[in-house]
C-alpha cells in the first residue's frame, strides 16, 4: 500500500477491479495538482470504452453471488471497514488535505461523517426489512420484501474526496448490490488509498471497483446495460445532464445539483454567536461546499451590527496551506477555478454590489497556489449574475430586508433549494421559517445544515433531481427494488393427514 511520502504517491493512479489494480487502456491522462503548492502529486487516466467494459463486467460477475450473502454476513465487512478508517484515520485526512486543499481539521470531519455513513449501513438487516400482512383475502397473504438492484455507481465530486462516496458505498454494499466509484479526476488519491484499505477486508472480488476518468468515464456508465443505478453530487448544470442520459437508458437516478444558500439574520439574535457560525459557514472549505451559505440576509434592523462584526471576523480567517494547523481556510481547487470566482466578484461590483473585503487582493492570502481570500460583497443586484449563479468560492454577499416575509420572498427567488438557515430567539419566528422556506435543508441558529448519516441529505427544485436522497433509509430505498409477493397455499395437508 502507497504511503504519503512512497514515490508512488506520485506515479499514476490505477482502476480497481476484480480485486485487482490494473493499468488503464487509454493512453490519455490528467494531472493531479495540490491546490495549495501546484505541485505535481500525481496522475490519473482518463478511462475510455475498454477500461469501463472491464470495470462493469467486474462489478457483474460478482452480483449473483454476493447478493445471495446474508445481509448479517454482508455488514461484517462494514465493521471492519470502520476499523480500517479508524486507524488510518490521519493519513487519510493528510492526503484529502493535500489534493483538495481544505485544511486538515475540515478534512478530519469530513472523514468522521463518511464513518457514521459506514456505522449507519450496519443496521441493514433491520433497515432493508419489508412487512407483511396475513389474510388480504381468505388464506391469502402478501408480503413485501426488498431486493438489491445488481451493478450501481456514484459519481462523485472534487470538493468531498472522502465523504460524499460513502454517501453511497457502505449502503449499496450492505443492501447485497456491487459498487463502481467514479471519483473526480481532480482528487482521485484519497479514493485511490482507501481502495487500498479495503483490500484488506477480504471483499469478493468486484463487489467493490474504482474507474478513473472524465466525461468519457461517465458517459460509458451512464450508456452500460449492466449498471442499473446511478448517483452523482456536483452541478447543476452536469446533474441535469447525467439525469436525462441515465434515465434514457433506463437507469434508477439521484443527482445533488448546485446551491445557493442563504441565512436570515433576524433582530432577536445572538450576534455574537450569528456572526461566528455564519463566517465559518461561507468561508470554511473555501466555500466550496454544496451548503456553504453564499447570501446573508439581514433584516434592516440588524444589518448595521451584523456587517460590522462579520467584517471583523471575516479580515481575520488566516488563508494558507491546510497541512498548517493554524490555518483556517485554503485555497481553492484549480487555477481555473480561481480565476472564475474572481471575475464574478468583479462582475458584482460592477453591478453595483458594495466591496467591503476584497479577496482578490489581499495581503493576507499566500502568492503561490490557487487562494482567494474571504470576499464581503453587500447588496449585489438581484439581476446580476454574481447574485444568481453559484460562485463556489469564498464570497459571501450581504443583502437587507425589511420584514421576515421579504427575507423568505428573497430566498425563493433563488431557482436553487438546498439549503436556509435562520438565527432568531423566536421559536414563532423559527418555525414560520422552517414552515415556509422553499429549501429541503433547514436550519435553526445552525451555519451549515448538514443531516446526520440516519437523515437524507435533502434538496429541492435545481438543487436535486429525483426522488431518493443519500445517506440513511432513502439510500436504502435507492438500492433496492420493492418486490410484492401475493400467496396462497390449498389445504392440502390437512387431507392427507
């Protein structure tokens, strides 16, 4: 197994299928850069038809049997699979950091929340139970019961390496089904060792496959006979896509789009405490995260207060190399993404959006790597751009209303629906909001409303396409197909004896 300092690190990151790692056939390939340094970590094959042909006939060939492995076998391996994390925990973390750029604390979490997806799918033999009702009719029973689908996949994005596949991993497995991960060719490292990892659980070969790769990748799962579901995190722009081509195909689909989140800052709250989480909220991963709130909306009466204190705090995020243990915020993924965030912030000030911290030009953010300082931008335009589309970067913009149904008006001006938050004192003030906003993640004096394991992660209108969410009961619903058995026995037993 490759080692943060093994030359391996460096040298191209291979598919895994079979239970074996095998070189891909493309003899294209794509760098992996750390965000912080731009140093060449690594690189990664952009797959092409034979390699997905040898990774789904890995994922299909074990099918039949792993789906007759009683569930209580299945999650012995998702014990183990805890185990593993537990005790590579660090070094998983340590590489997240250094492909993503978030700073080593955020990466720590986010491993922590991909291990309570692990420990939540161990509680599939209740989970994946059907029910049943005797005598619908004279003698007759019926009996719903739950069976896995075969090959699924998740496509998953650069800004979560560690998290976002376990949205899906442990519970496609655990349910009896055979699982194909596409990571983002951005980050594919972290995937990569905890690949390596698993191997050691002693997994069937193809019950568990790795596929790098790009567009073309994803285009050869969506198009494959033998994959039945699909499951994607990422923009909104590529999620309606992947949903039309995998529905046409005849596909089951869940796909998290994009956000853009806002949080009401009512006059009854605690600012101090407002101020901290909100900060923490927008500018935490850089802001690249599908609940980062990217829009404050302060009622009038506050709004003075409020800006004046989060200006304070915001000037003071230390921006730098996550490996850092004081840093407190990194940079962003690629140049190309830096440069995008920079010309929206400007695209907003010259729309008339009022620049009160500007992190294109601070001092504050390291020369070398793809850093954009936290960025205060008040009252952009409705109508701009910067105020409608998704930035993805750390950029909060802070705009007033007049009443808390203005603020709710506000948010649902957005097409997206992801995700609100509301600080207040007022359990009349909360629960109006948390009746009335148009998003199907809410939160209460909480920044980021990110549901524990057990809950789906929700999301409404252009921020989610489908009906079955990840994590918790929706991914075990997602996995499996309801099959309705209606019997009848004649008594015929009763004669011969």
């Amino acid at each position: 197994m490759s080692t943060l300092t093994d030359k391996s690190s460096r040298e191209q990151v291979l598919n895994y299928a079979n239970g074996k790692w095998s070189k891909a056939a493309t003899t294209s390939f794509l760098e992996v850069r750390n965000p912080a340094t731009g140093e060449v970590l690594g690189t990664v094959a952009d797959s092409t038809g034979e390699d997905i042909v040898a990774v789904v006939r890995s994922a299909s060939a074990a099918f039949p049997n792993w789906r007759r492995t009683p569930p209580e076998d299945r999650i012995q391996y998702l014990f183990k699979l805890k185990d593993l994390l537990e005790r590579h925990f660090e070094d998983i973390a340590r590489i997240t950091t250094l492909e993503n750029g978030k700073t080593i604390a955020e990466s720590r979490a986010e491993l922590r929340r991909a291990i309570e997806n692990v420990e939540v799918a161990c509680g599939i033999p209740t989970l994946m139970q059907g029910y049943n009702l005797e005598d619908v009719a004279a003698g007759i029973d019926e009996i719903m019961i739950r069976q896995p689908l075969g090959v699924v996949t998740a496509i998953t994005p650069f800004n979560f390496p560690t998290m976002i596949p376990f949205w899906f991993l442990p519970y496609a497995i655990a349910c009896g089904n055979t699982f194909i991960l596409k990571p983002s060719e951005k980050v594919p490292l972290s995937a990569r060792y905890v690949f390596e990892l698993m191997e050691q659980l002693g997994l069937p070969p193809g019950v568990l496959n790795l596929l790098n790769g790009g567009k073309t990748a994803v285009d050869g799962l969506l198009q494959h006979p033998d994959v039945k579901a699909i499951s994607f995190v990422g923009s909104t722009h590529v999620a309606r896509y992947i949903y039309a081509e995998a529905a046409k195909h005849g596909k089951r689909v869940q796909c998290q789009g994009g956000a853009k989140n806002h949080v009401v800052v009512a006059p009854d709250a605690d600012l101090k405490m407002a101020t901290k989480i909100i900060a923490d909220s927008a500018f935490g991963c850089a802001g690249q995260r599908c609940l980062a709130v990217s829009v404050a909306v302060a009622l009038d009466e506050i709004k003075s207060d409020f800006t004046t204190q989060l200006m304070e705090i915001t000037s003071s995020i230390r921006v730098g190399n996550g490996l850092d243990e004081s840093v407190q915020m990194g940079p962003v993924i690629t140049p190309e993404s830096k440069s995008r965030i920079e010309s929206l912030i400007t695209s907003g000030e010259r729309d008339g959006g009022q620049l009160l911290l500007d992190g294109r030009r601070s001092g504050s953010a390291p020369r070398n790597g793809n850093f954009v300082a936290p960025t205060l931008i008040a009252d952009v335009p409705p109508q701009s751009v910067a105020a409608t589309e998704e930035i993805f970067g750390p950029v909060l913009n802070i705009v007033s209303a007049d009443s808390l149904d203005r603020a709710i008006e506000i948010l649902g001006q957005s097409p997206y629906g992801n995700a609100a938050s509301i600080f207040t004192s007022s359990g009349a003030v909360a629960r109006k909001f948390r009746y009335e906003a148009p998003t199907g993640n809410v939160g209460v004096n909480i920044g980021v409303a990110a549901p524990m394991a057990y809950f789906p992660f929700s999301g409404w209108r252009d921020s989610f396409l489908g009906v079955l969410h990840g994590q918790g009961r929706d991914a075990v619903q997602f996995y499996t197909e309801q099959k309705v058995v209606i019997e009848r026995w004649p008594n015929t037993w009763s004669r011969k004896f």
